[in-house]
C-alpha cells in the first residue's frame, strides 16, 4: 500500500501547533473489519486471508494480516467491481468466511 500523504513536522520546544490537512476524495476501496467470538469478544492474531476470486471459483490470494489485540483487521486499496472472500482462521479452526462484492 503506497502513502496517501506525508506531513514531516519537528516541533519546538514549548511550541503548540495547530493545523488543517483536507484530502481530495478518494475513490479506491477498503475493508475494514473485527473478528470477535461466539459471545462478542475480540479474537486476537486470527488468520485473516483475501483472495480475489477469478473466473468464476478460482481464488487468488492477494493478502494476509493477523487480528490486533481488539479483534481488527484492515485490507486495502481495494479494486472497484470486483469479488473477494475472506477466509478467517484461528489456530486450526476457520471461523467464518465473508464474501465480498464491491461496487
């Protein structure tokens, strides 16, 4: 994932600053999600894969992250019109599969 934006700043001592950033809208896509178990808490360091599925049923793996210790995961810049699926694994168990359809 590349930078949207950098801000370099090095502060004075003492020295309060104040400032604005606006971004241009951005069109690219994410998903941003929370594993949690069966009675609502947070699954740390589950398996989280994203494939991009192609021709139907072929899936290719296009990124893999570890839950935070809130449960949270993050995948993106996503494509536009495109099908993914989210595999989710904890130890040796799948806990759940997502398929997404962005568009």
């Amino acid at each position: 994932m590349s930078t949207y934006s950098k801000i370099y700043f090095r502060p004075a001592k003492g020295e309060q600053i104040e400032t604005v950033i606006k971004l241009a809208q951005d069109e690219r896509c994410a998903i941003c999600g929370r594993v949690l178990d069966e009675k609502g808490k947070p699954v740390a360091d589950a398996l989280i894969l994203l494939f991009r599925v192609q021709d139907g049923d072929k899936l290719q793996l296009i990124s893999r992250f570890c839950t935070d210790e809130d449960g949270y995961f993050v995948f993106g810049p996503l494509d536009g019109e495109v099908l993914y699926l989210i595999k989710i694994f904890k130890g040796d168990i799948k806990l759940r599969e997502l398929e997404i359809k962005t568009e």
